[in-house]
C-alpha cells in the first residue's frame, strides 16, 4: 500500500515497520512504500528515525537481527521525538 494512502495512519510507524521489513535496506523500503528514494530520506530526516535506520544496519551487518532488537529499534526511535 502507497504511503500517500495512508496518511492518516502514523507515518513513524509505517516507516519503520517498512525499514524492519526491509532489514534497514532504505531503497527497498521506498520501494515498498512506492515512494521516490530521495521523499523516502527526507521522511527519515523529518521523522528523526536515523537512529532507527543504524540500528538495523549494524544488527543486519552482524547477523543478530532478532523480535528482541526490533522492539528495542522501536522504542529508541519513539524515545528520539
């Protein structure tokens, strides 16, 4: 589902469960979202969920993405508005 026709939902979230769904890959992440990339980084920027987007990274990089590091993903994003 596009991102426009979900507005009324919370952007954060939608965000970030597509950046979880994605494993952090942000270009996949618009995609799914059918969003330009370039819309997708500004989101982030105005969202401040960067932290969110690291996380994920260095989690995936090391192979220890688990349920446990997306909640904790989650709550250190709502803890950076």
């Amino acid at each position: 589902m596009a991102f426009e026709s979900r507005v009324e939902d919370d952007p954060r979230r939608i965000v970030i469960s597509a950046l979880i769904r994605t494993n952090g890959f942000v270009c996949r992440a618009a995609h799914e979202l059918g969003i330009p990339r370039r819309t997708f980084y500004r989101k982030l920027d105005e969202l401040r969920i960067w932290p969110a987007v690291n996380a994920l990274r260095k989690l995936r990089a090391e192979n220890k993405l688990r349920e446990a590091d997306i909640e904790s993903i989650i709550e250190k994003c709502n803890m950076n508005t």
